[in-house]
C-alpha cells in the first residue's frame, strides 16, 4: 500500500488490538503519532521545505480528528469483544470485526483525502523516483526476511509470531494449544511469493496512478477521485485469483482465531478480558486527549 493510503493505517493501526502491545505503548505511540508519521512519510517522499509545514499541519488536523472521532468507535469494538470473550465464538463473529476495521480504515483514509490531494499534486519527478526507491528497499527487505526462508523457516517465523500474539491476549498458551497452532501454520495458505507479487501490484498502482496526477496536472477533484481508486483498489486486489487468495486468508485467520479462542481455559479467558478492558481505558483516555 502506498505511504498515502498508509497513512491511514498507521494511525488506525496504533488504536487497535491487532497491534497486540502493551497499553502504555499504545498510548506512548498514539500521542507521537503525528511526528512518527511525518517522518515516516518522508522516508518515502523526502519532503521539500516547502512542503515540510503543510504535511506537519494537516497530519496534526488528522490525528485530532482521529482522536476525538474514532477512538470512542474503537473502544465500542473492544467492548464488544469483550462481551464475546466468556463464552466460545464462530469465524463469522471473529471476522465481523474485520469487516468493521475495514469501514474505519476506509473513513480514515477519506478524511485524509484533503491532506493526501494537495501533496499528491505537488509532489516533483525526483519524489517518485525516490519513492520508487523506498519501494525497491522495501521489497529487498522482505525478500531477505521471507522468501529466502526455507518452507520450514518460514513456518517456525509464522509460528513464533502468533504465539507472541496470542499470548499477549491470554498469557501462557499450554503444549496442546502450542500443538493446534503449529497445525495451523502448517495448513496455512500463506505465500510469501503472493504476497510480494500483490505487493509489487499495489506499489506499481501507486506509481502510475501518482505519475498521472503530476504530470496530467488534474484538478483536486480528479485527483481525490484517482486517490479514492487507488486506495480502494489496495485494500480489494482488481483481480480474481488476487481476490480470491486475499479473502481466502482472511477467512483462514477468522478460524484460527475461533480455534484458538475455543482452546482456551477460564484463566486464559480472564486474562483476555482484563487486557481488553486496560485497551478500552486507553483509548478513552487518549480520546480525552490524555
């Protein structure tokens, strides 16, 4: 995904359970959002003086928005969760709450059209190129992180990473939840290669569709409306096969998170609650600008 649909997401992304940190962190990290995002998006753009005040002023309006707007929704979702936590949940249930981050993603994403459009028209040919650049590093790094894995590397990776997940919601899985999990990676359709390739597709996307913005020099409504097109067009792939893998992952996580929630035992299921409700507290404490 793009830096100007990623945006979004940063900010979405630090307000969320999927980031699976500690609630000190998340409010450590919402409340540095803005500076972290602006040099995050400059890593991608190297931003001209010029062009510096502007991106810091309406990353400031966004975070402001965001903090006030959608942070109680978010504390909603938690809540909910929460009331899911005791008894045993179905993959539909599991993935009704990505089907809601989703919408949130999407309203973050439009509020920033009025920040993502002026830098989208402004940007130079050195930029893109630069931005190509970033790409190119970028798929180096997860070239070198997954694909030269070996298949049985890459499962213990994927291993490890759930466990810590998990057990940041529910404490200390026992060997039989330890067991199911590797059966999971193990079953898992996940393809480091597919997922470069769609990688490479959304970063090509990106490109072209910001060549054109600079070179056709198209009005701001034209340019939110490619914008719009694009960001829609990352988060659903335009092709079937592409279509299909992606909600087929999805819906192969909603299970795990099913299987592994009915695994667990009254203690484990405390546990989650308690770390739900420290998430709930944060955000309304950071939606009240604390």
């Amino acid at each position: 995904m793009a830096p100007l649909a990623r945006l979004a997401r940063i900010i979405v992304l630090l307000t969320v359970v999927a980031g699976l940190v500690a609630c000190s962190a998340v409010r450590l990290g919402y409340n540095t959002v803005g500076e972290v995002s602006y040099w995050w998006l400059d890593s991608y753009f190297d931003f001209t003086p010029a062009q510096s005040p502007r991106v810091r002023e309406d990353l400031a309006r966004l975070h402001q928005w965001h903090r006030a707007e959608e942070l109680p929704r978010f504390a909603q979702m938690l809540q909910r969760m929460e009331d899911l936590v005791p008894g045993d949940v179905t993959p539909e249930q599991a993935c009704s709450f990505m089907t809601e981050f989703r919408e949130r993603l999407l309203a973050t994403a439009r509020q920033a059209e009025t920040a993502a459009v002026p830098l989208a028209t402004g940007l130079a040919a050195d930029q893109l190129q630069h931005l190509q650049h970033k790409y190119d590093k970028n798929n180096a790094d997860y070239t070198s992180e997954w694909i030269r894995l070996g298949p049985a590397e890459q499962k213990e990776k994927r291993y490890r990473q759930f466990l810590d997940r998990a057990e940041m919601i529910y404490g200390r899985l026992d060997e039989p939840q330890h067991q199911e999990l590797r059966r999971d990676v193990d079953r898992s359709i996940f393809d480091p290669k597919r997922i470069l390739a769609e990688r490479q597709r959304r970063q090509q996307d990106a490109l072209q569709t910001l060549g054109r913005i600079v070179r056709d020099r198209v009005t701001f409504d034209e340019a939110r409306l490619m914008l719009r097109g694009y960001v829609e067009r990352a988060l659903t792939p335009p092709g079937a096969a592409a279509r299909a893998y992606q909600d087929a992952l999805v819906a192969e996580g909603c299970r795990h998170v099913a299987i592994l929630h009915n695994s667990t035992t009254l203690a484990q299921r405390e546990a989650a609650g308690h770390r739900l409700r420290a998430w709930q507290r944060d955000l309304r404490e950071l939606a009240n600008g604390r």
